[in-house]
C-alpha cells in the first residue's frame, strides 16, 4: 500500500457462541529475534530460527543488515548469514526503518562499526520518537553524526569503544544498541547507565542472549572485545502477544489454549501472567502448551505496576475493562514514547468504547464495566500502533467496532486475524 493511501478499515464483531475451544499460536518472538539477528550479523555467520510469518519489524532488520552488506539468506525455517557486513566499503547507504523503533537502534549500533556513511529515514512517527540519548552515546564512542535529534540522520564509524555513559530513561533498546556491539569494538565497552533504566527486564534479555553467544557482560557493563560465538538460535514466541491471546479468555468467557510459549522464558511479559490473573484468567500448563481459564477478577480498585512489562500493558488495560471499578496502571509514563502514545491511545479506546479513563503523569487509569453493544457502532482508531488494534480486538469478542488499519498488527504479529475468532469486514 503507498504510504499515502487511507489505510482500510474493519468491521469486527463478536463471534458468538464457539463450538470448538479456541486455539492460538504465539509469533516469533520481536524482541529475541532482533537481538538475535544483530548477534548472528556480528558473529559473520550462524542461523536464526522460528517459526513464521515473521514481524515486519524482523524484516525491517533482516533488510537493514543486507543493505549493509551481510549475506543474509531466507528459507522456511528462518534466516542464514553466510557473511558478515562489509567493513572495507565507503559507499554511503540508506537504511529505511519504516515504523520499527527497534529496529532503527540495534541498526544504528551495526552501522556505527562500519566506515560507510549510513543515512537512516523512517517513518514520520519513527521520526520524532527518542534517538537523541543513542546518537550521543555513539558519537563519544568516536562515531561522526549528522542531524538529529531525530531522523533523517547520518551516521559514520568505526566506533572504537571504550568508557560511554547512556540515558536510558526513555527507552532501554539505546542501552541494548550499545552492548550488542561491544565486544566487536576493538576496545570492547563499558557502559554506565546513570538515572532510572526504563524497561529493565528487555535490558537483562539483552544480557542473556549475548550470553547464549558466548559474549558476557560483567556487573559493571564491562563488554571485553571477541566477536560473538557462531550457532544456530532458535526463537521461542512471543509472550508480549501471548497475553493478548490468554485474555481472550475472559472475553470469550471460556478457556482458551495457547501453543508456542515457552514456561521457562525470559522475556519480561511472561511476568505480565500475575497482573492478568488479577484481572480475570489464570494461566496453566498443559501437555501441548497453556490453557488460560476466565476466573472471577479481584473486587475494588487496583493499582497494578506495569513498568516492567511495557508491551503487556493494551491487553491488561482491556481486561480491566471488563470490570466495574478504577484500575491505576502505574510506571508506565514512557508508554508516550511507543508507536503511539499508548497511554493516550487506550484512554480514547477505553472512552470509544463505553469505558472511562484518564492519562497520569505515571500512566493511566480506566473504569469499566463494558456497556455491551451500542445502537451505533464505534469508532476505534488503532493510531496505526499495533498493540492497540490487538487491545480492541479483545474488546470486540464482546461488543462490535469500526477498526482503522487493522493490518498494523503485523509490526509483531502478522498473523493475528487469520486466527482471531471475531467476525470480519469492511467497515
């Protein structure tokens, strides 16, 4: 679709009584797969596995480190590098990061090893969203910027590493961009993180992955220089979606089975489970998977701390929709810095909906209870953010909406609607 074309619209409704217990697969997970694609890259060759279709953000990548030279293949089971970035070209390059904020920071990370001059554009969402503390950080390291604090930018290496200090209050993913790339600095890295660290956990899977490379990183951000180790990395799915998918289970009002979610994972929405069970389904292992089960959610008014688990943050909001009392979502004040403002975006699909809500200097609240289907249909804008569409697909397995650009869901999972059991079409 041309960037300037109406994205389509959609009429979704509940799709009634199911004969049959509903059953979804989680996606590759976004945020391993990523990481894993940037390690493979620096490590010149190895295998990135899972089971697709992939995210659009992992291809907005995947398309990145070929434009930067990497013999990077593709077949059913995942990607292959066969050969590493050209490190000896000068040719200026364009890298067009589309909606991915992920992307565009581990990018820039790769970029910032190379001689080339790289020039980053995106979309105009992706433009105004936090790059500043990153492009800092690499420029101390010996890297040459043009513009910002957005993009368009220009970037030039080879940074040499050493001593860097990062502001990471905004987003952890600058902190990950730099340790991703440490030990393939000829100094290695040692990173300091002054202030509050936002989304500490996505940080600390950083950490384990590089691990799982062969790359350790001490108590000190200390990276020691050695490339990252070859092997094959096999992506579990993805449990940010996955609890979309287990709250479905209050809103169908029955038990509904989750396959592809690893119960040892380290991903930090997997943490999002105990939040979810306060609001109305309990999650529990099956010989194939999970089974999450509607349960009778907590009375009165919650406050629930979300900062750890940022991307879990539209379906838990959803779910409190179902209940009739405040619920306060608190740490989350960098959901303004998402695809959209997501603070604000759930408040306008709380309000659009029959519910209540107001942003806080912290986050949000919302009142519910639904009020069931209205004589007019609403309105829902997803503000082309993809987790906000899956949040107002929950909400339409009980009342019927009018969705703009259902298809961002594909930013991290592409094929949500093939296995959602909403009733489908044009708006």
């Amino acid at each position: 679709m041309p960037k300037w074309a109406r994205p389509p619209r959609m009429k979704v409704t509940p799709p009634g009584t199911l004969p049959y217990e509903p059953e979804f697969w989680a996606p590759a997970s976004k945020s391993e797969a990523l990481r894993a694609l940037v390690l493979a890259t620096l490590a010149g060759r190895g295998r990135v596995l899972g089971r697709g279709p992939w995210p659009s953000d992992v291809r907005v990548l995947v398309d990145a480190i070929r434009a930067l030279g990497a013999d990077l293949a593709e077949d059913d089971s995942g990607f292959t590098l066969r050969s590493p970035m050209d490190d000896t070209c000068i040719a200026p390059c364009t890298l067009d990061f589309a909606d991915g904020g992920a992307p565009l920071r581990l990018g820039l990370g790769l970029a910032a090893t190379l001689r080339r001059p790289v020039r980053a554009v995106g979309s105009p969402r992706l433009s105004v969203r936090p790059l500043a503390p990153l492009l800092a950080a690499l420029r101390d390291l010996g890297a040459r910027i043009e513009g910002g604090p957005g993009l368009p930018v220009v970037i030039q290496g080879p940074v040499r590493g050493g001593l860097v200090s990062i502001d990471s209050e905004r987003s952890s993913q600058f902190a990950s961009a730099l340790l991703l790339i440490g030990s393939s600095l000829p100094a290695g890295l040692r990173l300091q993180i002054p202030g509050r660290l936002a989304s500490a956990g996505y940080l600390e899977l950083t950490r384990r992955m590089m691990a799982a490379y062969g790359v350790t990183v001490g108590e000190d951000g200390v990276v020691p220089p050695g490339r990252p180790g070859v092997r094959d990395f096999q992506v579990p799915g993805d449990w940010s979606a996955g609890i979309t998918l287990a709250a479905a289970a209050a809103f169908l009002d029955g038990p509904v089975r989750l396959l592809g979610l690893d119960p040892d994972s380290t991903q930090p929405d997997r943490a999002a489970t105990s939040h979810l069970s306060i609001l109305g389904v309990h999650l529990r292992t099956a010989p194939t998977g999970w089974i999450a089960d509607p349960v009778e959610p907590a009375p009165g008014r919650l406050q629930i701390e979300v900062g750890r688990v940022p991307d879990a943050v539209p379906p838990l909001v959803a779910s409190a929709l179902l209940r009739p009392a405040l619920t306060v979502f608190c740490g989350a004040a960098h959901l303004a810095d998402k695809e959209s403002d997501r603070r604000q975006s759930l408040v306008e699909l709380a309000e659009s909906v029959g519910g209540r809500g107001a942003v806080t200097p912290d986050g949000l609240w919302v009142e519910g209870p639904l009020p069931g289907p209205a004589a007019r249909i609403p309105q829902v804008s997803t503000h082309g953010d993809h987790r906000i569409a899956m949040a107002a697909a929950l909400i339409a397995l009980r009342q019927p909406l009018n969705l703009d650009d259902p298809d961002c869901v594909s930013k991290s999972f592409p094929g949500f609607w093939s296995q959602w059991p909403n009733q489908r079409s044009p708006a």
